[in-house]
C-alpha cells in the first residue's frame, strides 16, 4: 500500500517550499514500486511552459475561464496563486501551506484531495491569455494590457462549415492540464478554479481521454477515434526545427512573448457513425495513409516520406488531391509546420441516440498567421474528412514563456 | 485488438463475417499470402478450396503493384486489387467457385504481369456461378442510370416551374413548389456530388460558405422566400440573376447524366452515401436552415437509396440472401416511420417534430444504414 503512505507523509510535511523537494524525491521512490515513467514529475519552471514540446500525456483537462474582476491586480494575484499551486501540483504536492488532510480543524481543506497518494503522473499545467484579456470587444483596454497585444493574437475567421458552440469558445485565460491520470488533471483544473473564484469563472473545460499525437520520437503514435494514427508527422522534440516552429522568437517580438507560444484549440465532433460504414478504401483515401500502420498511400513505412508524385492505375495520384495529409503538408504551406498535441473525447450523446465524440484538436506554434490559419482554411475548403467532422468548439491563445522558481506565468507581460 | 475480430457484427452472412476478419495484421486461417516484387509473384498456395478466399498481397518491389485473380482465358477478371505502393500490403477477398484460374501480379502496372495457375478445389459450398452475376450488374447499372436521367429531367421541367413562380414574385406557389422540386435532386444527389462543381453552385447552404464565396443555388432562395427577421429581400434583378444560374446549372446536371454509366459499386456507395445524407443532414434539420422542409429530402434520400438497392437485390439475393432480406425490412421500417409525418402531399415541418419523434427517425435510419454499408462489398465481392 505505497500509496498510502505517501499520502500521510505529503500530509504531515505539508507542501511549503522548502519540502517541496523533499516531497518531490519521496514521490519518485514511492511511485517508482510501480516501475513507471508515467508516474514521474515534469519540470514546471524553466524558460518555456511545460505541457508544450515535452512528452504528450495520455489524458486532458483544458479550460477557459473568463476573468469577472476588473482589477489588474487580482488577475496578477491570480496568476501568482495559479503559479505556486500548480508548481506544488505538478512536482505531486498538495496546494496550500496545509495540503488536503491537514490544518484547522474547522476550515476546509486548502487542497480539494482527489489526488492524494496519486504519483504527479507527468502532470503540466500550461496557462495562456486570450485576446479579450488585452481588449474587451469594443476594443477598451481592460487591464491595461491593450498595448501589449500580440499582433499574431488574431481573431480567427469563420472557417466553411464551422458550426461553433458559443458556450465552447473563446475566453479569456485558458489551462491546459495534460497527466497520465485523468483524476490528477482534472484535480489540477479544480484546485486552480477554486483558487480563481472572485477573480475568474469557468468558461467551459473538456476532458480528453486519449492523446492523439506523439510529440517526442520516442512515443508510439497513438490512434485518434476515426481509428488511424495521429501523430506520425508531428513536430518532435528531437526534430532540428522543433524551437523555431512552437517557441515565439526575439526577432519577432512582442518582447513578453519571446520564449512563449501561440495555441489553438479546436473541439472537432466527428460523426463516427457515418464515419464506420464507410469502406476502407474511402478512409485510407481520405487521410492519404494506410490505416494499419499510418504508411503515406505512396508506400513505405509510417515514418517514409510521402511521395506525393507518386502515381496509380490511369495516373492517379496514389495520394488523393483532396486528402487531409496533401492538403495539410507543410510542403503546401511554405514549410512552416505546428505542433499537434489534440486529445480523443466522448461527451455522452447528442439526443439522436449517437456519441458526442471526437477530437480536442491543439496545436501549437510559432505563428498562427502562418501555420494554423492557412491549413485550417485550405482544409475547411477542400478536406474529404469534412464530411466526416464538424467543428464545435474554438480558442485561440498566447502561451507566455515559461519562468524561474519564484516568478509567476505572465510575470513579463504585466511588467511590460 | 490484435488478431481479434467481431464475425458477422449485425449483418451475419459468411461472407460479411469474413470480410470483418481482414484486417492487415491479421490473416484469415485460409488467407493465401502473396509477394509482389518488381520480377516475382510468390503465391503461398497454388490451390484452395472454394468458398471465400483471402489474398494477403504485400508489395516487396520498388514499383506500385497489383494484384489480379482471373478466369482460366487469362482476360475475365474475378476481383483485383490495385494501387499498392511499395512495401504496403493490401487483402483481396472474394468468394470463389470450383475451377482453374489464374493469379497475376502487375508490378509497374503495365503488361499482362507475372501470371500463375490456381486452383479452386470443390469444398461443396454454395457459390453462385460466377458468370451470373455480371449480367445482373450490368442490368443493375442500365436501370440505375434511367432513373437517374429521368430524375434530372424531372428536376428541369419541375425547376422551370418554380422559376416562373418565383419570378413572378408569387411566393405562395413557389414555396409550394420549393421541396418537392428539390426531391428531384435529392434522390440522385450522391450522382451530382460526383461532378463536384455543380453541387456547391446548387445545394450550398449558408453554414458552408467561405468568406467572399458567391452564394447561389436553392438554399440562396429558399432564405428569400423564408426570410429571417433582419433579413434584406433580393430585389427583381437579383432574383433574375439567381434563377438563371439555377435553371443553367440545373440544365447542365442534365446535360451530365444524359450519357453516363456506372458501376456496381458506385450504386451500392451512392445508397449508403444518401443514408449518410439523411444521417447527418435531415435528421438534425440541418439542410433546410429556413424551410423546415427536411423530410421531403428525406424522403427523396431514401428512395434513391431504394432504387440503387433494388435495381442490385437480385445479386444481394444470390450473394447474400440475409442480407438481401434485412435491407428489404429495414427499408421498410425507415418508410413506415416516415410515413407517420405525413400531411397532405407532403410531410410536416421538421420543427413540428418532437424531439423523441426525431430519435425514433434517426434510430430508423441508422438501423437501415448500418447493413446498407455493406451493400457494395457483397456485390463487388
Ligand atoms: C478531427 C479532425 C482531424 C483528424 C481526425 C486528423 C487526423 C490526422 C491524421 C490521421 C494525420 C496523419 C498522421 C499524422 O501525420 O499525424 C494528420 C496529419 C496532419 N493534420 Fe490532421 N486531423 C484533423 C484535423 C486537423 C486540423 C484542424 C489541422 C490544422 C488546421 C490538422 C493538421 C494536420 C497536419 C499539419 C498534419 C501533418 C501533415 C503532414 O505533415 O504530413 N489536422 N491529421
């Protein structure tokens, strides 16, 4: 009963700084009885924000929360509150100086508890500021923060086809709480939402219970719900352009930004049911690789080149005109590429006796004026997968860089 | 889920079992395993029993392959498979009768390819001869590809009707008119979808439109003659402007179809792709945003779908009589569901429909399209 154990030890050593280490090592050697990387702590501090370009995990908790106060100084208290709790989480700690079990006896638990004796199970919590955080929608400078907009911060067009929830887009400040345990993401999302009450409410939050992309070169790609893999070209960690792909450079300024991201969340209903009657030959068509092993159409093996000139019977392209990779390569888009960090997801079901599931699209990158916007809109136009998928959902958000022990996330942004 | 596979899932019938099994990392206990080089055609086996067969064609050349079985002349083909790039593996499966035939492997796919004997030893299952389905395809095909001239013609005359009214600016009658034209198109949508230009200039709706994309087809004037509030009438010259391209369009759609012909499984992928349509688009009352006119298209859906069945139900018959019999009801089914919602000529609003009504609709239909999926693969099998 390792995890028993640890639970009673976090709970007498509490979570301040100084033990925070401590903690950290002891839940290493505890979960290291279930022999398991899966277990082990993510870096929170460091010059990006983790939950990015370090290992997908396998399951998600992404929220938007739209700030309810008007003082710039409470949304800083929050993001330095959001800062400590998440640290202490991610290294498998408890929020707050008394944790979960300990502390007056007459007043709540500072942490909500759900992940005590829970490895940190590779937990990261990613935080990123959505426009309306700089202007509101008549273009006021909110928190004085309208000067600092980046310009790649856009707002994103009305793509064919979109059939946005409002009630699942858009934003102010989003999370991403990505862990190999869903109970240790989603204990993530709550903790700092109780933290926000006052300053911020939840929007609308997901859960993503499988990842969809392989975002290191020693990940198995995984398979998204249409049942192929997802993944196989990502941006890997190991790639030679992996930093100037997803992290903001000096040159391109703002100066907060350097370091940091921009992301994309899209919530993509796919009609499954139509999806599964459709024959092989037509799925593998559609997305221009084999379903078996994810090989491009052209031949080879799941990692092969795509061969785009490749041709079939009567001059065919073997890879079809209109399939998902041709139209999303970045062959077609000036080479630029993102990275894809989606998540499977099931919402219960849609009234018609069918699965609300899907994919939790995220990508993140550099520019979203040159990789997200003109993928998505030769893709909206021209993707054979449309048929299949219907966009819900949608966020678009600058992902600061990461900071020191001691910082808080946004830190360079208010004192811009 | 390696190796494992779900026989028969809902339609059972040997041959759908088989057909769930043939996943690429899996092999078939009978599966006969062919290597395809650029120089050789390595076939496991030189014989099998008759029943359905499994090819595991693996393409170890440089060059993209295919793979054939044919008849003893060496010229009537049995089943194919084509397109496969090097390294890549693909099955063929088809179901077989006693006899010789050959096997060809068409690395580069030029020439007559690396041919083989092969022989189909009597194992006594009940396999239709394999001459007697061609016919019945062919008749299949000339009888689909009638329907779908007559309906085009219909869609012209009917279109020209509602033109006139439109433009004459009685928008009584042309509301009338609106749904049971378009059922024209709907029934052979699936065909007009194929030529790919006509079906964004005729059926778009507004939800699809890229921005600064030119908005034209029925739904452009079905919003004018159901207009939202807010909404800016078209004046008489944007009206003269809208019909016309919709009559030329329409004109060419006819124009199209006049000569084409069709294969088999373009009418079984044609049926399936019209319950996909009603799946997706008329059971959410989603295609007709200003009319609520969805279960005319509805309709219109499934009796395409029922004409495509019907015109290959004597090859389902032979092939897969189950199969054959579950389509029948469950075509049955979706109508008699449909009919409920009858009123008049036509059928209610689809906003008059409560939303338990419309689960039962969508469950009908997903009852229906389910086995209908399974169409193309027993009649090209
Ligand atoms: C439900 C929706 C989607 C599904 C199921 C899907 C699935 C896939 C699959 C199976 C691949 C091939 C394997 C791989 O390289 O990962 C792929 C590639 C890719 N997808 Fe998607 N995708 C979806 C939506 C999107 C969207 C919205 C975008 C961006 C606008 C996008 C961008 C890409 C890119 C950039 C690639 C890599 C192409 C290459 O370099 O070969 N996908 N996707």
């Amino acid at each position: 009963m390792s995890a028993v154990s640890r639970r009673r030890f976090l709970g007498l050593i509490g979570a301040g700084a100084a033990t925070a280490a401590v903690g950290a090592t002891a839940a290493v050697a505890v979960s290291r009885d279930q022999a398991d990387a899966l277990a082990d702590a993510v870096p929170f501090f460091g010059s990006h924000q983790a939950g990015i370009l370090t290992p997908a995990q396998d399951r998600l908790h992404f929220a938007a929360f739209d700030l309810t106060t008007e003082r710039r100084d409470d949304v800083i208290r929050m993001l330095r509150a959001w800062t400590d709790a998440a640290a202490a989480m991610t290294a498998g700690l408890e929020v707050g100086e008394f944790g979960a079990t300990a502390g007056p006896y007459d007043a709540p638990p500072q942490d909500t508890g759900e992940a005590l004796g829970l490895p940190p199970s590779g937990l990261t919590v990613t935080i990123g500021f959505g426009r309306s955080l700089f202007t509101d929608s008549s273009g006021g400078d909110r928190f004085g923060l309208a000067g600092h907009l980046p310009a790649g911060l856009i707002e994103l067009p009305t793509f064919p086809g979109d059939t946005l929830d409002p009630a699942r887009t858009g934003g102010d400040i989003y999370v991403q709480a990505c862990a190999n345990d869903p109970q240790v993401a989603v204990h993530a999302v709550r903790n700092l939402a109780r933290l926000g009450f006052g300053t911020a409410t939840v929007r609308w939050s997901q859960l993503g219970f499988g990842r969809t992309s392989s975002t290191s070169a020693a990940q198995a790609t995984p398979r998204n719900l249409f049942g192929f893999k997802d993944g196989t070209a990502n941006v890997k960690a190991e790639d030679p352009d992996a930093n100037t792909s997803v992290w903001v450079q000096p040159a391109d300024g703002p100066q907060w930004m350097v370091g940091g991201t921009f992301g994309v969340a899209r919530r993509i209903r796919m009609t499954i049911e139509t999806w599964d009657r459709t024959s092989l030959r037509e799925q593998e068509a559609i997305f221009g690789r084999t379903k078996v092993d994810g090989a491009p159409l052209s031949g080879g093996d799941e990692f092969t080149e795509p061969d785009f000139g490749a041709m079939g019977r009567d001059d065919v392209p073997l890879i079809a005109m209109d399939s998902h990779m041709r139209l999303a390569h970045p062959s077609r888009h000036g080479g630029v590429r993102m990275l894809r960090r989606g998540y499977n997801y099931t919402d219960g079901s849609d009234g018609l006796g069918r699965l609300d599931a899907g994919l939790f699209f995220l990508a993140y990158q550099r520019d979203v004026r040159t990789s997200f916007l003109p993928v998505q809109q030769m893709l909206a136009r021209s993707d054979t997968l449309n048929e299949y998928i219907r966009h819900t959902g949608s966020a678009v958000f600058a992902v600061p860089p990461g900071v020191a022990e001691g910082g808080y996330i946004g830190q360079a942004l208010f004192e811009a | 889920m390696k190796g494992a596979s779900l026989p028969g899932v809902l339609t059972a019938g040997a041959l759908v079992a088989l057909a769930g099994c043939t996943s690429n990392e899996t092999t078939a206990d009978n599966a006969i395993a062919v290597t395809s080089s650029d120089t050789a055609c390595e076939v496991s086996s030189g014989q099998a029993p008759s029943g359905t067969l499994t090819f595991n064609v693996t393409n170890a050349g440089a060059q993209v392959t295919e793979f054939y079985l044919l008849a003893e002349d060496g010229l009537r083909i049995l089943g194919e498979v084509e397109n496969i790039g090097p390294g890549l593996r693909r099955d063929l499966v088809l179901a077989v009768p006693p006899g010789k035939y050959l096997t060809a492997c068409k690395p580069g796919m030029t020439g007559d390819g690396i041919r083989a004997e092969f022989t189909i030893t009597d194992s006594g299952a009940d396999l239709a001869a394999t001459g007697q389905f061609a016919e019945q395809i062919q008749q299949a095909a000339d009888t689909y590809a009638f329907y779908v001239k007559d309906q085009a013609e219909q869609l012209v005359a009917d279109t020209d009707d509602f033109v006139e009214a439109y433009l004459a600016g009685d928008d009584d009658r042309a509301r009338a008119l609106y749904a049971p034209t378009r059922m024209h198109w709907e029934r052979i949508e699936p065909v007009a979808e194929s030529f790919g230009d006509l079906d964004p200039k005729l059926d778009l709706r507004e939800a699809d439109l890229e921005e600064g994309q030119d908005w034209t087809g029925w739904h452009r004037i079905e919003k004018d003659l159901w207009p939202p509030v807010d909404y800016r009438p078209m004046s008489p010259a944007q009206r003269q402007k809208i019909s016309k391209l919709l009559v030329a369009d329409t004109a060419t759609l006819l124009s199209r179809v006049a000569d084409q012909t069709y294969r088999a499984d373009q009418l079984g992928n044609g049926a399936k792709e019209l319950l996909d349509e009603v799946a997706t688009g008329k059971v959410t009352g989603e295609e007709e945003a200003w009319s609520h006119t969805d279960l005319w298209d509805f309709q219109a859906n499934v009796d395409g779908a029922r004409v495509a069945f019907d015109a290959l139900a004597p090859v389902v018959q032979g092939k897969d009589p189950e199969l054959a019999q579950m389509l029948e009801s469950r075509f049955d089914d979706v109508q008699a569901a449909l009919d409920q919602h009858r009123k008049g000529d036509g059928f209610v609003l689809y906003t008059d429909l409560s939303p338990n009504q419309v689960k039962r609709l969508a469950a009908s239909v997903d009852a229906l399209a389910e086995p209908l999926s399974q169409l193309t693969a027993t009649v090209v099998t």
